[in-house]
C-alpha cells in the first residue's frame, strides 16, 4: 500500500490539472497600456509599468492563478511558480549579458504562452493565442515580474 501512495497522489496531482485545461480568457480591459496590434512581439513592452502591474494581477488572476497559484505568490501551486521563471536573468549583473537574457525569456514567455505545453497529446497547460490578447500576456509577465522582486530588496 505504501509503495502505492505516491502513484496514488500522482493521479490526482494530474487530474487536478486536466480537469480544467480549456484556456478562458479573462473579463481584463488593458487600460493605460499600449495597444500592441495583432503581431506577437518578442520582447515585454511594458516592464515596470504600474499600469501592466495592475491590468496584469487581474488578468493573471482570473487565468492563470487556478494552476499557478493566486498572485503568483506561492510555490506549492499544481503549475510551476512564474517567479521563478527569470531568475536566472536576475543573476546576471554586466547590463548587456542581462539585456540579452531577458529577450531570451522574453520570447520563451510568449511562447510558453501562445502554444500552451501539449507533451506527447498531454494538455499540461492550453494554448492561449487567440484567446489572450497580447497586452494582457505582457502584463502578466509584468505582474509576475513584480511578484518575484518583492522581498528582494
Ligand atoms: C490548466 C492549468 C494551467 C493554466 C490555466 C495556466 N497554466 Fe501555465 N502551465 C501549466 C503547467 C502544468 C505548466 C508546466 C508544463 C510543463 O512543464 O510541462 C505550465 C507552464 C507555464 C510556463 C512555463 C513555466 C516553466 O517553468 O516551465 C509559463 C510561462 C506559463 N505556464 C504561463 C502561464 C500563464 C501566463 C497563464 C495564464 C494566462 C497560465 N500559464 C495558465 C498549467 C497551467
């Protein structure tokens, strides 16, 4: 039996997850930030902006936050905690090597996002182009990155 109980809590730490993999977009008006048009970026126009800040905790909240945990703010949700997801940027202190990481994450963010993560037929997480514009991924990102530099200083 014991041998069992981690299979057992590996089925429901899935089914938790899969039950819900349709991405919905969130009810989240990007007020105060950039139109950005229908063409992906790939680089976060928005980073440290309290209006991505604020348009971005909403929209995270509303479609993100049931896997990745509310305000990005743990790490014992299903989903990876998003703060992570830079860290190893912030490490990096000659400006240049910094700048080139962060478009590095940049572009991986959107990716992550806009194809969703489909592992051998698997929904782990839904793809969300054409369901979440633009602006609000950006914010998000924006609002994650916010979460993850608080306490840090
Ligand atoms: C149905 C659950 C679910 C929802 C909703 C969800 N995700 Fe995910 N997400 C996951 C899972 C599970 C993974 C890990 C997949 C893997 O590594 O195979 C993941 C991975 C990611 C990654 C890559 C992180 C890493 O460390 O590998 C990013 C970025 C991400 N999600 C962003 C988002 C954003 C932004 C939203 C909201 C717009 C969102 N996710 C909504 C389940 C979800």
């Amino acid at each position: 039996m014991r041998k069992l109980f981690p299979l057992f809590c590996a089925v429901l730490f899935s089914a938790a997850i899969h039950a819900n993999e349709v991405a919905v977009a969130p009810d989240v008006a990007p007020d105060g930030l950039a139109p950005l048009g229908e063409t992906w970026l790939e680089a976060n126009p928005y980073r440290g902006q309290p209006a991505a800040v604020s348009v971005g905790r909403a929209a995270y909240n509303q479609a993100c936050a049931r896997c990745h945990g509310a305000d990005a703010a743990t790490n014992a949700a299903p989903a990876p905690d998003l703060r992570q997801i830079n860290r190893y940027c912030r490490r990096i202190d000659d400006a240049e090597l910094n700048a080139a990481c962060m478009r590095d994450n940049d572009a991986w963010f959107a990716k992550s996002v806009r194809y969703g993560k489909v592992i051998v037929g698997v929904t782990h997480m839904p793809p969300w182009q054409g369901v979440l514009k633009q602006e609000l991924a950006w914010a998000i990102q924006t609002f994650i990155e916010a979460q993850a530099s608080r306490g840090r200083e």
